[in-house]
C-alpha cells in the first residue's frame, strides 16, 4: 500500500489549491413572480426538498493513471439531500427585494482498483456539508445577486496495513455575485443566472491552507412547474468554470418537489 501516500498527498494538494468538493457547491433559485390577479398579497414565499447530483472534474482527474500503473482510483459523484427556500417582497409595481438560502448533505467515497485482478481496496470517504445565503433586488424582471457560501468537507482515510487512520476537515466561505432574470406564469416559473463565483480562503483541521482564490465564470438556471395549488416540481442546473488551478470545474443538477405560500 505504499502507493496511497502518493494518492493522499495528491487528493489533499487538490483539495487546498483546488477547492474542496463543498466550496464549489451552490444552486441559487430565483423566487417565483407572483400570480396574475394576487395584486393584494405582495409577498410569497417557496420552500424546495430534493436531490442534488454533482459532477466535479478535479475528482476525474484524481482517476487518471498510466499504463502499467499497479493500481488506480475510482470515486463516486457526490450526491445527496437538498433543502432550499426563498422569500420574495414586492416594494411596488416595478421593485421587488428577496432573500434565500439552501442546505445540502452530500457524501462520496473512493477505491484502489488493483491491477490486473480489479480487487478494490478502501481508499477514502468523504462527508460534505454546505450551506448558502443570498439576498437580491430585482427592477421588474431583472435583478442583481450577492450570496455567501460556507462549507465543511471532511476527508477520512481509513486504516490499511501499517498505515493509521487519517482524517482531514475542510473548511472554506466563498462569494457569488450574479445577474439574474425572473420569467413567470401561473404554472410555471423560470430563474436564469450569469456572473462569477470568487472563492475564498481555506483552512485543514483549523489552520490556513490557502489565500483567497479566483474570479471564475458561473451561471445557472432553474425552473418550477407548479402541479395542484401551492405544489410545484422543481429542477435546476448549475455551472463553475475552471479556475487557473485547472480540472476545477463542477456542474450541480438538482430537482425536487416545491410548495409555494
């Protein structure tokens, strides 16, 4: 098991200069626009339970090997539970101001693959939990954005052989600022995002690992198709471009079921 040093060293410099699975974590839904013929309610509020499936490509690059390689590493995507709601308070005819936030558990795991016999070993598990708050100020159909997202990753490398356990906390808070739109009907409502995602510093087991990162290009969209009364079916996808640390780039898809007050 000589060759997991190599693996652990390479996954925990990807993890600090490239940010951890958590820091690129985030879905910003837009708030629905509020019903033709409600001019006497001008608030709402909407509140999405789901799923949420990532596809992160610094965990691609973590797989990469060369042949004749005695061994190679093969991980899952993270994925997990997402919680998400949105308020929205309509000033007037042509201001609205509105607030969110989103909670999402999500977990992967990583194996050596033995050459030639494909016999797997335990190579990692991680726990990723992240969280996100935003606020926005829309003129009619289009707005501006400013959220905060924090996150916790933490990395177990279980025992093997000689080796101990090793166990890593990732901890970072970045930023997203977007140029958002807002299209909606009774049954259904669209959000759409374009702007950037700058990510902050970060820390491994409480010391400072890295300085805040870069700028780098993000955009989403999301959409809510109400079903019966408040009850809507909710999907979205979510895009971060690559950094200049290379093999960073991540896309989110979540869907879920919505409820609107």
């Amino acid at each position: 098991m000589r060759f997991r040093g190599t693996f652990v060293l390479a996954a925990l410099v990807l993890a600090v200069s490239v940010p951890t699975a958590s820091a690129q974590i985030i879905s910003t839904s837009i708030p629905r626009e509020l019903a033709p013929g409600a001019a006497e309610k001008n608030w709402a509020f909407h509140v999405m339970a789901g799923y949420a499936a990532w596809d992160f490509a610094y965990i691609k690059a973590l797989e990469k090997n060369e042949p004749g390689d005695l061994s190679r590493l093969e991980f899952t995507q993270p994925q997990g539970f997402l919680l998400a709601g949105d308020f929205v308070y309509e000033a007037n005819d042509n201001i609205a101001l509105g607030a969110g936030g989103w909670y999402n558990a999500a977990g992967f795991s990583g194996d050596f693959i033995w050459n030639p016999t494909n016999e797997r070993t335990d190579f990692s598990n991680s726990d990723v939990k992240m969280w996100s708050l935003y606020g926005n100020v829309f003129y009619r159909a289009i707005g501006a954005q400013i959220g905060v997202v924090g996150n916790k990753n933490t990395l177990d490398f279980p025992a093997v052989g000689q080796l101990a356990a090793e166990s890593y906390d990732f901890k970072s808070t970045d930023m997203t600022y977007f140029l958002v739109g807002r299209f909606g009907r009774e049954r259904l409502a669209l959000g759409a995002g374009l702007g950037a995602y700058k990510y902050g510093t970060a820390s491994v087991n409480g010391t400072k690992a890295s300085e805040a990162g870069d700028w780098v290009p993000s955009g989403y969209v999301n959409a809510s198709v109400k079903v019966v009364k408040g009850l809507s079916v909710d999907a979205g996808v979510w895009y971060i471009g690559e950094s200049s640390a290379k093999d960073d780039s991540a896309t989110r898809f979540t869907v879920g079921a919505g409820y609107s007050f």
